[in-house]
C-alpha cells in the first residue's frame, strides 16, 4: 500500500535498497547470526553505498537526506527478518553517531562521525548499566576531570556493537546528581571513548535474540579520556539523551514494521500452502481470520509510525507520538511472530527456523530505548498533563 509520505524518489531508493540488502546482506545474514557477529566488510560495503550517514549532515560525509529517506532505509533493513543485524546496524547510524552529528564539534566529528559514515570505524552506544537502564537517574559510571582528562570507572550492559565497535558514545556522570527522581539525572555528559583505550575491556554476552548485535558488558577501569572527547556540553547528556530516545524509538518502530512485514509474509505463504485435513490451512475460517485481523493491524500501525516520523520532521514535539508507535508495534510484533510461529506447526518450533528467530527478536524490542510499561507511563502522563 504506496504511503502519502513517500515520493517517487523514495521508492526509487527503496528499489536500490532492496536490491542491494538482497544481493550483499540476506544471502549471508544466517552465518551472521550464527557467529553473532558482523563482518567489517559489511560496515565497508554499507559505507560504501551510502546506507550509513543518510541522516547526517554532508559537512560529515552524510547524504543529508529528510527523515523519510531513512524510514525507507529501516523499513527494509527490518524485512531481511533479522533482528541482531538490524539492531547493530541502527544503534551504530542512528544511534551512537545521531550524538555526534546533533552535537559534537567540528573536530570530534572528522575523527568519528566521518569514519563511522563511510564504515571505517563501528559505534556502540553505552547507556544501560546493571543497575540501571531506562532510569537514567541511577547511572552509576563516573567521569572525573583530572588535568585534560576524564578518568572513567563503571560498567556499561547490553551495548549492541559492544564486542566489535572501534568506540563507544557512553552516558557518564561528571557531576554528583542534584537530588532524586528526573532531578536525579543531572550531571550526565556524552564522551567518546575508544575501545582500545587501556582499562577499557569488552566481554560477549549471549543473549536470547539479536545473537548478532555483538551484545557485550563493557567495563571501564580508570580509563583516561581526552577531555576533547566530551559531545556537547559538560552535564548536559540528560537532555540529549531524551532528545536522542524519542528517535530512537522511532527507530525501533521502523524496524519493527519492516520484521512484521516479513514475518506476516511466512504466515501467509504457511496458511496458503500448508497442507491440513484434506485442503490448506487458507481453507479453514479461523486461521484465515487470524491473519485478516494482523494485516489489518499492520496496516493501522503503519500509519501510525509514519505519522510519528512526520511529526519529528516538521518539529513538532513528538515525544507522544514515538512513544506511541514504538509500544503498539513492538507489541504487535510479538503477537505477529507468536501467530506465526503457530501457523507452521512444529517447523516452526525448530531453533534455526524463520519463525523462532521471528519470535525471539521481537521480544528483544519491546525493552529497547525503554520498555512498553516505560511508554505506557510516558503516553499517560502526556494524556493528564495536555489531554
């Protein structure tokens, strides 16, 4: 169904993208996952193609294209139904490196954002820690100045990229927290800080799904940074932080559009050609039923996520409406797979199946840039406070 967000160029970016994703990335992706890791060549070709900086500014070496070229981009990075995959490749073009181009100078940016854009250089993004996650108040690593220094202690969890990323963007307190809750989270700055800083040491962590993100605990043991490695400025990072989140829940729910995309596709080609009792399972009314009701749910949560991505680009305040979209269709994702994972029957139930790694990946999204019960609060509160 052709969307009134998108042009003519952006189908014709979409072709180019498909074609290019079917040709260099969906023959490989099984190896991926099965390595949980990326290639470098992969970063090199994505580079190559453009596909890293669509969002940046060309002063980085960025295509400067509008919001719905990258959605394009998402939307079919999440059909090759790999969720690890998708989530390196996002938290490194629209996440870790989205900090530098919103806020770094000139300097920091030709030394990481512009190698990150042409895929020389892989970005983590380090913000949940053990004890902390989306409660940005609690975080715990610690950046202080000494001379031209920052020396930064603590542990950084679940940081996609994290095994393979030549630095990682990380959310450190530079100053005590002014008191507790949302004042809590004062005194966060951004730094930059390379992986092969000494004391800096990265340790896989396997994870459920995404088994390709190259998911790790990253630990800081008195790292001493450059001082010039700071985004932005000093205690500051709370408010680029919740800036940067509700892109990043956009994000989430592109994807996640893209992986329903795919996986409704594996349930209607089960329920089509799945031979039961004599016919196919298309010949029963209720798993076709079943089907009607998750297109149509599909459809709706498209239009949904586009209207998010509209807003964010005209510069309305889009907080509601990224929160919204990334609930509903990380949700829907999760009972789309489930569904799916039914409608194949016991192949279904096989680890190396399409229809297991649908369903383990989509839980992994839900909890990303925030878990659902996170957005539920976000979205009710927006509802008591501008109703």
């Amino acid at each position: 169904m052709r969307s009134v967000y998108f042009t003519d160029a952006h189908e014709e970016f979409r072709a180019r993208v498909r074609t290019f994703l079917t040709t260099h990335v969906a023959p490989y992706a099984a190896v991926w996952e099965e390595d949980r890791a990326l290639p470098r060549s992969l970063w090199r070709a994505l580079g190559a193609e453009g596909l890293l900086g669509l969002a940046h500014p060309r002063s980085a070496g960025g295509g400067g294209h509008d919001l719905f070229t990258s959605v394009v981009f998402l939307e079919e990075l999440g059909r090759l139904g790999f969720g690890g995959l998708r989530a390196a490749v996002s938290v490194h073009a629209y996440m870790a490196t989205h900090y530098l181009a919103a806020s770094g100078g000139p300097e920091l940016c030709a030394a990481y954002l512009a190698p990150a854009v042409r895929g020389d250089k892989i970005a983590a993004l380090a913000l949940t820690e053990p004890g902390a996650g989306a409660d940005l108040s609690r975080l715990a690593t610690t950046a202080e100045r000494d001379g031209d220094h920052y020396v930064v202690t603590g542990t950084k969890t679940m940081v996609s990229n994290g095994t393979a990323a030549d630095f990682q963007v990380a959310a450190v307190r530079t100053a005590p927290p002014s008191g507790s809750g949302r004042r809590g989270a004062t005194g966060l700055s951004l730094l930059v800080i390379d992986a092969s800083l000494p004391g800096v040491t990265a340790r896989p962590l396997p994870t459920l799904g995404w088994r390709a993100a190259g998911t790790a605990t990253v630990r800081y043991d008195a790292v001493r940074v450059p001082a010039d490695r700071l985004i932005g400025r000093r205690d500051s990072g709370f408010y680029y932080l919740m800036r940067g989140l509700e892109r990043e829940r956009l994000v989430a729910a592109v994807l996640a559009l893209g992986g329903m995309e795919r996986t409704l596709d594996d349930a209607r080609a089960a329920v089509a050609g799945r031979q039961l009792f004599g016919g196919t399972l298309g010949d029963l009314q209720a798993p076709l039923h079943r089907l009607a009701d998750l297109a149509t749910e599909l459809t709706a949560a498209r239009h949904l996520v586009h209207h998010a991505a509209w807003c964010l680009e005209q510069g309305a305040p889009p907080g509601t409406a990224c929160s919204m979209a990334k609930l509903h269709t990380t949700e829907l994702a999760c009972r789309i797979a489930e569904a799916n994972l039914h409608l194949q029957g016991a192949r279904g139930y096989l680890d190396t199946s399409d229809a297991a790694r649908a369903h383990r990946d989509a839980q992994a999204a839900t909890l990303a840039a925030g878990p659902s019960e996170v957005m539920r609060d976000l979205i009710g509160r927006s509802l008591l406070r501008d109703p």
